[in-house]
C-alpha cells in the first residue's frame, strides 16, 4: 500500500507539473467572465467604454523605392493612426482589430474623417463590450505590385511581407514587431494571450487571412476578400482578356522589368489547402455579397439595372464569390450560397435582396449605403479629391439591413460568432 501511495504521489506530481506549463488559457479579464462561453453572446449596452487613439510609426511601403530609385532617406518612415474602445475598467482584455482597404483610410469612398464617429467604430463599440480591447487601424497602403503570394524580386514588398509587418507579434516578449496588432498588444489595457479576433474587410481581408502565419491569431471574419486577385474585368485582367495595358513594370505599375500581377490570378496562398496548418476553418467566417463587383457573381437583370459590372450567376464560376468561398474556408456546400457549420463558421454569401437596393451600387462595402446615390446623385466624380467639398448625402453611412440583420452575415451575429470564437481555448 505504501508503494502505491508513493507512486500514485510521484504520478500526481508530473502531470500536475505538466498542467502547470500549459498554454494561457483564453479567457476575457474582468469585468466580463467569458470561461462559460455565454457572455460574448450578450452586448452589454449599459457598460461604459472608454475611447483611445494610437498612432505608430512604420516604414513607407506604399512605393517600392528600391525600384523606382529613390533613395532611403527620401523614402521615410509614415505615421498611422488606431483608435478604439475598451471597457472603462478592467485591463488584460483580449484584442479585435480591424483593418480595410488598401491602407491609409480617406480616400473618395471612405470619405468619413477617421475619429470617434466613424460609423465603422459601431463594430468596434460591440466587440468592446464583450469585453475585448477593440480597434480600428490604418497601415501602409499595398499596391498593385505588390499583390503576389511571393516577390519575384527583392525590394518589392508581396502580400506575406504586408501581412508580417501588419499583423506580427509573436508573443509578450516579441519587442521587434512593430504594426497595428503588435501596438495594440502592448497597449496596457490588453492581453494577446487572451485571444486575438481579426476582422477584414478587402485588402484587409486580404492580408488578415495570411496573419495566422504570424500571430496567434484565434477568430477571422473575412469580408468581400477571396483568392485571386481583384479588379479583374481591369485593363490586364484575366476576366476581361485585355492585355492592352500588360507591359513590362517601370518601377511604380510593376517591379522594373517585369509583367504587372494580372487582375483575376488566384492566390493560392489563401486558399484554405494553405492556410489551414496556421488556422483551422471552426475559426473561419466568410462573407462575400453576390454581387461584391471585385469578388461576387451577379444576375445580368440586375446588372443592366444598376450599372454594376460582375460576373454572370454560376456556382461553378472560378471567380466569383461562391467558388471562393468553397475553396478558402475549408468547407463545400456546392452551389448553396449558406455554408454555416453548427458552430457558426463557414461561409455564407448575401444576395443583392439582403442587403438592400441602396447598397447594391457598392456591395463590396455591404455594410455601408451612401443616401445620396440613392437618389441619383453623382457622389464619386472622377478627379474628386480628398479635399474636395462633399455633400453630406455622399457621405457613407452604416446600411440599416446590416445593422438589423438576424442572419450570419449580419452586425450583431457576425460580431457574437468572433468574440465567442476567439475567447475559445485552443
């Protein structure tokens, strides 16, 4: 007896030594408990939040200066902005970041002034009070050049190089990183170690689906982002079969010396045959409107109505957005245009009738309508520029069918699916 005491004594010891050096458990910090997985669920309207902005300093990658032979020192460094929300008590929380577009924020379509009543910060509000250290960003724009899986050539940055320097961190020791996710995990008011939910949308869906290389990433909501290239009905698009344009780089359209990348290409570093050893699809949400004009499909009857130029409906298209849902999130319901698992992942793929007539000019931005447009006016005059004087009604605001939407696609389920998923422990 004494014998098994001693080894059922021994026993207990190694495994409780081993429990002990077990991965952080991902868990929100006060004043929200998310270890029964019930709270992320609830959007707490009366906790209070507190705004904060950011700005940090990262390399100039908006150009290629090595290749259009500018000098360092005439290539600065640029400074860019986050702001977001936290519970107004509490620290350590895990993060949401998101990211959109092509980099910097104004430009003629994002044309609202980047503070506290941007109305994309309506997402960032509801991830703050499930209890998350929630955050918009800008960072350095990417090019057309640079829309390859890997550089042909050094000095021209590539989507994994935009991505590394977006999303690094790879842990609170991690001291050289210095984009957007690393700022805000070492902001004092948050943990990383809790958990990291990602949120983009375009290009920065683009990029955040390759940032599980480079992070302990443990949710992605991807938006209007798939595969292949976009603008592909452009001059040298593969859709469009007009090469008119394909002619070799001079250092700003493409690298010196080479082709420009094709607008329509797959990516194959998205697809979920790549990206799964770093993120497994239970941690995916896909979401691409039917008629996203960079992604989607369309029906020719809606086409010729709104002007909007996009693929003919196909399930089997290999551009539009149900192939690339199939094939980047890890799941295959043939040409259903609702994937979701029990556990909310997948994909799911809003119709132009879901989304609402005011949003289908623009349904790359699904969750945003410009009033204006609705009533025929010309709000995106070519040659507009920043500074020029908009009406307000031009101005985007958040489109109503989003908002109230009951479905995956929608604010509120969307928004509970990533903060449950990224407080799961792994």
């Amino acid at each position: 007896m004494a014998r098994f005491l001693l080894c059922a004594a021994l026993l207990l010891a190694v495994f409780g030594a081993r429990a002990s050096r077990r991965p952080h458990t991902l868990l929100a910090a006060n004043p929200l408990d998310v270890s029964s997985g019930d709270v992320p669920d609830v959007d707490r309207e009366d906790l209070e939040l507190r705004h904060f902005t950011q700005s940090f300093v990262m390399p100039n990658a908006r150009l290629p200066c090595r290749e259009k032979g500018v000098l360092p020192e005439e290539c600065p460094d640029i400074e860019f902005k986050m702001q977001g929300y936290v519970p107004a008590t509490g620290k350590d929380y895990p993060v949401y970041l998101f990211v959109s577009g092509a980099g910097p924020w104004t430009n003629t379509i994002r044309n609202q002034p980047f503070d506290e009543n941007l109305p994309e910060m309506t997402m960032v509000a509801a991830m703050a009070r499930r209890g998350f250290a929630s955050a918009i960003s800008e960072f350095p724009m990417v090019m057309g050049p640079h829309l390859r899986c890997h550089a042909l050539s050094t000095g021209t940055p590539c989507l994994m190089d935009h991505a590394r320097q977006v999303f690094s961190w790879t842990g609170p020791n991690d001291r050289s990183s210095i984009g957007p996710l690393a700022t805000l995990c070492r902001l004092g008011i948050s943990d990383c170690s809790r958990g990291i939910a990602l949120h983009g949308h375009s290009v920065g869906g683009l990029l955040a689906n390759l940032a599980p290389r480079f992070a302990p990433v443990t949710g992605l909501l991807l938006w209007g982002a798939g595969s292949r290239l976009p603008y592909g009905f452009s001059c040298c698009g593969a859709n469009s079969r007009n090469y008119s344009c394909c002619e070799e780089g001079n250092g700003y359209d493409a690298p010196l010396g080479e082709l420009p990348v094709v607008a329509g290409s797959e990516l194959p570093c998205l697809m979920y045959n790549e990206t799964k050893p770093y993120l497994d699809r239970s941690r995916r949400l896909l979401i691409i409107a039917t008629n996203d004009h960079e992604y989607g499909d369309c029906d020719l009857d809606m086409q010729e109505a709104t002007g909007v130029y996009c693929n003919a409906t196909d399930g089997w298209n290999p551009f539009g957005s149900i192939i690339l849902g199939r094939r980047d999130s890890g799941y295959d319901c043939g040409n259903a245009t609702r994937c979701i698992q029990n556990d909310g992942s997948g994909y799911i793929i809003p119709l132009w009738t879901d989304i609402g007539d005011r949003a289908v000019n623009n349904a790359h931005n699904f969750h945003t309508i410009v009033p204006g447009m609705a009533d025929g006016r010309a709000c995106f005059v070519p040659g507009m520029t920043d500074e020029d004087e908009m009406d307000e009604e031009c101005r985007y605001v958040l489109n109503p069918e989003w908002v109230n939407s009951t479905a995956p696609w929608g604010l509120t389920p969307s928004i509970q699916w990533l903060a449950a998923t990224a407080t799961r422990p792994l």
